[in-house]
C-alpha cells in the first residue's frame, strides 16, 4: 500500500513532472475521500432514522428528514403496509437473485463482445426493505372509476451487488432512494379482479445515491461523480418519471393503450414578468457588493426551460412566455429557481414553488409571489390555465406567436423495414449483391431502428429496437403547434449502428381537421423505403382554449390571490343598481401577494345614501370600509364611528359586511365567534357602542400549504387613538399563542407621526395545519414611545381564534 502511495509521486520525479501534478492528485485525492465518507455518514443517519423513527423524530431532525405524515395532515401512516414488507422482504431477494442470473446476465452478455465475461458473483439484497413513510389517497378529484395513490417511498438498502467484467470487479454496497411513487388503479371492475390495470410512475425525479464497490468506485471522483449519478437518473426518468409511465394489465384482454398514454389535462403557459428586490450575489474583492447579473429556470416534470439573463439589475424584466404540458393535476407542480450568472459557478437567490391545481382552479392568476429560501424578492408571475378541446374553431393562428394546439403522437410500431439503404432504389425494392466486401454480414443483419419525429423546429426522438424489421415501439410524443392548416409532422426512421434512412413519411396537420374528432390511427406509407413499409401510428390534435375565471368564485389562488369582484347594492330612487367596485390601483410590493380587498366608492359628506348615487371616484388607498365611516360624515354628532342607525341606510350595507366580513362596531366585533377582542385603554368603557373605539386593524390571514406555514399580512391601520398631543409612532406586534418568547415575536417597522399606518408586511409562522388550528393570533398596536416616557405604549389589541378559520381559503378583514 506504501509503495501504491508513492508511487506516483517518484513517477511524477522521475518524468520531470512538475509539483503541481502531484498537489492537483492529492487534492483529487482528498475530494474522493470526502465524497465517500459523505456517503457513508449519509448512509448511517439513514440507517439510523430507519430503526427508530419515532426516536429520531422526538429527537428533531432535520425537516428534510422526516416521514410525509409529520407534515401533511392528509397523508396517512401505513405501519401494516410495512411489516407486510419486511416479512416478504427475503422472499422477493431470493426472486430478484434468481431474475439476475438468469434473464439479467444473458441480456448484458449479448450487448456486446467485452461483456461476454460478464459475471454476477455476489447478489444479497441486504436486511433492510424499503419503506413507505406515508400514502395520500385521492377520490374526490378523480373518476370514480379509479383509485390514486401517492405513496412517500424511502429505500436506505444494505444490498450488495458485485459484478466481475474481465478480472474488473465492480459492485454497489449501499443505495439511497427518495421519491413520490404515484400508483392509479384503473379501471375498477364489478367482477375479479376488480381492478383492470395498475398504472405506476414517479411524479418528479427521484432522489438516488449509490454507494459504489470495487473498480466503480472511481466513479465518485470529483467531477465524475455528478456525471453518473445524473446518468443514472435519466435513465430512471426515461422509464419512469412523467409521461413515462409503466402499466400492468391485471385482466385478459384488457386494452391498456389509453392508460398507458392519457391525453394530458391541460397546458400551463408561464409568462415570467419581473423580478424586484432580489438579493446581491456579486462582490467584488470579498467586500464591496455589486448587483447581480439574475436568470430563471422554470420546470414543470422533465421539461426545463431557462430564460435569458439580465445584466447588471436587481430589478430585472423579462417579459418572456413559456408553455408546460401538464400530465397530472393534482401532483404536478411548476418550480422557478432563480440564479445570478458567473463565470465559474451560478449563485443561488431564491425558488417559487406553486401548485397548478390551484391555478387550473383559478383559471387565471396574475400575482407577486415571495420567493422562498433566501433573504428577499419577489416574482411577478401571471399563469394562464390551458384546457383540451375538440373544436376546430379554436384552431385560429396566434398573432403573437403563442401555440394553439397540441399535437399527441402514440407511435406503435413498424412492418417490413428494409435491412439497410441498399435495398431500395428510388422507392421500389431492389437487392444490390455486394462481393468481398467485410460489411457484408453486418449488414445483412436486421435492423437496430429509432424514428425521429418533427413539427416545426422541434424534434424527439424514439427509443431503439434492436435487430428486427417489424419493431415495436410503444411510446406517446407531445409537440406544441401554431398553425394547425399548415404544419406538418415529419416521421424519420433510422439505422443505428448504419445511421441511413430506413424510411421517411410527412402528415400535413391539416388532415386532422377532416375528422370530426381530430383523430388519425391508421398505418402510414413510408417513403423512400420498401413498398410494403408501413409504420403505424395514432394522432391527436386538441385545442388549446384559456378558460375565463368564475367571477362569483373567490379565488384561493397559489398565494392567495385576489378575490372576485363583490357586487355591492345601492338604492337609487325605486330601482336597485349592481356596481362592481373597482380594482386598487397600485399594490405596495410587500403585499402583492396578498389576498386585498376590493375597494368601494367613497361618499360625499353632503349625499344622501336613500336618494343619491355615488360619483366620486373611489381613493386607492383605502380598501372595503366600515358603514360606519360614511354615517359618521352625515351624522358628525356622532363622532367618527357612530353605531349604525336603523332605516333604509343601513339594508344595502348588510350583504356587504356579510360577504366581506368588515366589522362596522366594536359591539359587532366582539360578536363575532371568530374574535376576541381587547381593549388596553382602561379610561374608554364601551356601553351600546357608541363611544369611540381605539380604531381598526386591517389583516390578511391565511395558511400556505405548500411552504407549511401560517402567513400574516398586516396591511394597515385607521382611527388610532393618540396617546399624547406630541402623536404617535405606531408599530404592530404579533405573538402565536401561547408562545410568547422573545425570539417568536414578529414586529413591523415604525411608523411616524400617524393615525392611519400603511405597513403591508408579511410575516410567516412555520407550524402545521394541525398545530396553527389549535393557536391563537395575539396582534397588538403599540406607540413607540421614548425610554422613560409615561405615554401609554399599547393602542389596541386583537387576539383571533384560528380554530374557528377556513385558513387554507384565507380570509382577510378589518
């Protein structure tokens, strides 16, 4: 082993070879070392969750550690499920051992000529079993035709695999594996079994790390190692990640073609906007800061796509459109990662991750969202929801260069592939003998064929069937189409190992707008090839439409978008008028995520509510106010916020405060069973309402599923009461009870010499569903007041009682 060591280093000497080699091979050296104790450090913390999860979470890991179920309420644990597995667990090792040796080992032999020595000499699939850490059921958002199940597997196996290639010893000790296996039985029978298929894929790229063995275990060198572990993960994706998917007929005779390739629900078209306040990557000599130079990559699945960098802005616009097909809603999801260019390597500055069951609810989102894992930023983001049609009116050409169809190509197989290019002449069959040439067996062999498919500029690419004239393919494309009258797909068959041309074949889109459905399975004459070369293929053109929001729906949106516009009653004479309020104008940035009201028209003092229209434009600033507000102006006897009279004015006001839930008085506020309300001024007593209160507090609650966390939006006060003539410098402070530390307090900025604050801040509270629902939100407005003042520092408080809240739809009142 000295002599190993060393080695190298007299050789380096002993060619002349610079000292530099031989520090660049320690430091590769000392990097390989890293990675292989990472691994195994990794490796036991896994082993250790594994065997005793209850411990392990007791003991506070971190969150990316722990099972599905500790934080999702909906996902279910399956104890039962798992010692099923761990009692079945040696039987399928000893299945998968004899699978290995027999049907594994021949097809690696046959591959090529240097694996012929190809030889398993050790197969144990280890004592530990894969786990599953959670399953998520869904049956309301589906068919009922079918079962789907989301199930959380994590795999920290001790399996031993060695291989001998040629005296080369290779081999993996040790794999990790972490993802969403989503399982669709479908369709459900009224006979056995019951269920007609099941369906299996990954909704994202699982997680994967290999411990490697033997010779292999070159391949966690720096640099190597990123290379084959992404490798080894395409090659997982391009058989079981979305839109692959694996499907097992369970019955005779079962027809598995369209579970197999579903038409996809809908397509998600992105426009990525702009960007502000983003953080500041680049500095310059360690110290002075600099502005960073940001781009986007957006992914849906597989599909990535990255947009163009903006030099030198913290502030960047792009103004760019990106289209995603969406395969599975729900579990599909659009991820956004922003990342400021270098030349060595790009910094990270935030991720956006937003459902698209939300936005396929909502139709049309249009929204700031905060970017998460970094300091600060926001993201201007608006997502259109695309739906599948068969309407041939729909088929109009974008003049903005958008896509308006969707073209699905199911490509089945191929009969009577010509050998290779020799065969045929200028389409008809002609064998051409070709004498003492050493190509001549080989190409005498079937053909290794794959198909290339392109519409417009775009082209994919087939899998390979090795040696045989009637290949069969089995696998669904997607293309995006612009003009559905005058494009075409273009069908290329091709020689792998020859690289010729076995066939070719185009469809002018145009023949699908024959057919009613939109529909082609029929078997294709190819060009240039045999005169009995078919391939046979399935294709379908859909529509895409935008579907037009629900105005009568409120809007849960992916960030708690706005909701629809209210329609507010006003009595004019004998007739009643619907008027919609109008839009506030311009949103500050810290709540352009937040759900704000929609606001009304505002009185004159000397109008009438019973006779007279409103004719004043409305002030943006100020959002749905109370009743009272607009009474005080006529009845200034009464003070600012006198209690609401009885008669006419007060019957078109009531739906308003009903659907808005605005408290137009203290005694109604202490009313509602959602609120307790306090008052800190022990000088002020409250009889019938009609002295004045200490003013109103304007919040926008609502609990963000995806980040798991309780996100409070103070937008604003009104009416506070001074505490002094010299004014006051109000700020708000907000407590989740009963956690009154110090640390937990979120505070807003001060604001100056004010009675009407405007914060629009935002604050989180990262707790569960289930936690948050047994809380407290204790929110008070307090005076900033000197050190050794003896002004009243605490203006008002408010304590809500989320148990009584829809907090995953939000809500948001004064």
């Amino acid at each position: 082993r000295a002599l190993l060591w060393l080695g190298p280093v007299y050789l380096a000497g002993y060619l002349g070879l610079s000292g530099s080699w031989v520090l660049l091979a320690l430091a590769l050296w000392l990097c390989w070392g890293l990675i292989r104790r990472g691994k195994r450090d990794r490796l036991a913390a896994a082993f250790a969750l594994l065997e005793d999860e209850r411990e392990a979470v007791c003991r506070g890991l971190a969150a990316r550690h722990l099972p599905a179920w500790v934080h999702f309420p909906d996902v279910e644990r399956v104890e039962w499920l798992n010692k099923v597995l761990i009692q079945a667990w040696p039987y399928f090792g000893t299945i998968m051992e004899k699978t290995f040796k027999e049907v594994l080992e021949p097809k690696i032999r046959a591959k090529s000529v240097h694996l012929k020595t190809c030889t398993f000499t050790k197969i144990h699939f280890g004592e530990k079993c894969p786990r599953i850490n959670g399953i998520k059921a869904y049956t309301k958002e589906i068919d009922r035709r079918q079962v789907t199940l989301d199930l959380q597997i994590c795999y920290i196996g001790d399996c031993e695999i060695h291989m001998d290639i040629s005296k080369f010893n290779l081999g993996v000790k040790g794999v990790q594996l972490y993802g969403t296996l989503r399982v669709i039985l479908e369709p459900l029978l009224t006979d056995a079994p019951f269920v007609g298929a099941v369906t299996l894929f990954f909704m994202q790229k699982p997680h994967l790390e290999i411990n490697w063995a033997g010779m292999s275990n070159l391949l966690d060198v720096p640099g190597i190692n990123v290379m084959s572990d992404s490798l080894i993960q395409d090659f997982i994706a391009a058989r079981l990640v979305l839109p692959n998917r694996i499907t097992v007929p369970l019955k005779k005779n079962m027809n598995i073609a369209h579970l197999r390739f579903p038409v996809p629900q809908g397509v998600i078209r992105v426009h990525l906007l702009e960007a502000e306040n983003l953080v500041q990557k680049d500095n310059f000599l360690g110290a002075i800061r600099g502005k960073s130079d940001p781009y986007a990559l957006l992914r849906v699945g597989t599909v990535q796509y990255r947009s163009k960098t903006v030099s030198r802005d913290l502030n960047p616009i792009w103004n760019e459109t990106f289209e995603f097909i969406v395969h599975e809603v729900p579990g599909q999801d659009l991820e956004v990662d922003l990342y400021d260019e270098d030349p060595d390597k790009d910094d990270f500055m935030g991720s956006l991750l937003i459902g698209l069951v939300d936005v396929m609810n909502d139709r049309i989102v249009d929204e700031w969202f905060p970017l998460s894992k970094t300091t600060s930023g926001h993201l201007h983001l608006k997502l259109e929801w695309l739906s599948l049609v068969n309407d041939q009116e729909k088929l109009h050409e974008d003049k903005k260069g958008l896509s308006t169809a969707i073209l699905i190509v199911y490509l089945d197989s191929a009969f009577n592939l010509p050998k290779n290019h020799f065969e045929y002449s200028n389409g008809e069959c002609g064998a051409k003998k070709i004498k003492n040439n050493k190509y001549l067996k080989k190409m005498e062999r079937e053909p290794s064929s794959f198909v290339l498919l392109t519409v417009g500029n775009k082209t994919q690419k087939s899998k390979t069937c090795n040696f045989s004239k009637d290949p069969t393919w089995g696998q669904a494309f997607t293309f995006f189409v612009h003009s559905a009258h005058s494009q075409s797909l273009h069908i290329e068959i091709k020689d792998k190992e020859r690289d010729s041309a076995l066939g070719t074949s185009v469809v002018c889109l145009s023949h699908l707008l024959k057919d009613p459905n939109m529909t082609l399975d029929q078997r294709f004459q190819l060009d240039h090839s045999s005169s009995d070369s078919f391939i046979k293929m399935k294709l379908v053109l859909r529509a895409l439409k935008v579907e037009e929001p629900d105005p009568q729906r409120v809007k849960a949106g992916v960030n708690a978008s706005k909701p629809g516009p209210v329609h507010v009653t006003e009595k004019a004479g004998n007739q009643q008028k619907f008027s919609s309020p109008p839009q506030i104008s311009k949103v500050p940035p810290m709540s352009k995520d937040s759900a704000a009201l929609e606001s009304l028209p505002k009185k004159d003092s000397g109008e009438d509510l019973n006779t007279k229209d409103s004719s004043e434009a409305p002030v943006p600033s100020e959002t749905v106010c109370g009743v009272d507000e607009a009474e005080s102006k006529q009845n200034p006897e009464h003070g600012p916020s006198s209690a609401l009279p009885s008669g006419a004015a007060a019957m078109p006001a009531l739906p308003v405060l009903q659907e808005m839930r605005v408290a137009p008085s203290i005694t109604s506020l202490g009313s509602l069973p959602s609120s307790c309300f306090e008052l800190s001024s022990s000088n002020l007593d409250i009889h019938n309402g009609t002295e004045m209160p200490l003013g109103e507090i304007q919040l926008t609650v609502r609990y963000a599923s995806i980040r798991q966390s309780l996100v409070v939006l103070v937008n604003g006060c009104r009416n506070l009461v001074p505490s002094s003539n010299r004014g006051v410098d109000p700020y708000v402070r907000i407590y989740l009870l009963p956690d009154r530390r110090w640390t937990s307090r979120k505070k807003t900025s001060v604001k100056k010499k004010t009675l009407n604050p405007q914060y629009d801040e935002k604050f989180e509270f990262f707790e569960s569903l289930e936690n948050v629902k047994k809380r407290t939100l204790d929110i008070a407005v307090k005076n900033h007041r000197p050190f050794i003042s003896q002004e009243r520092k605490e203006l008002g408080k408010v304590r809500i009682d989320l148990s009584q809240e829809d907090l995953i739809k939000g809500f948001a009142q004064w």
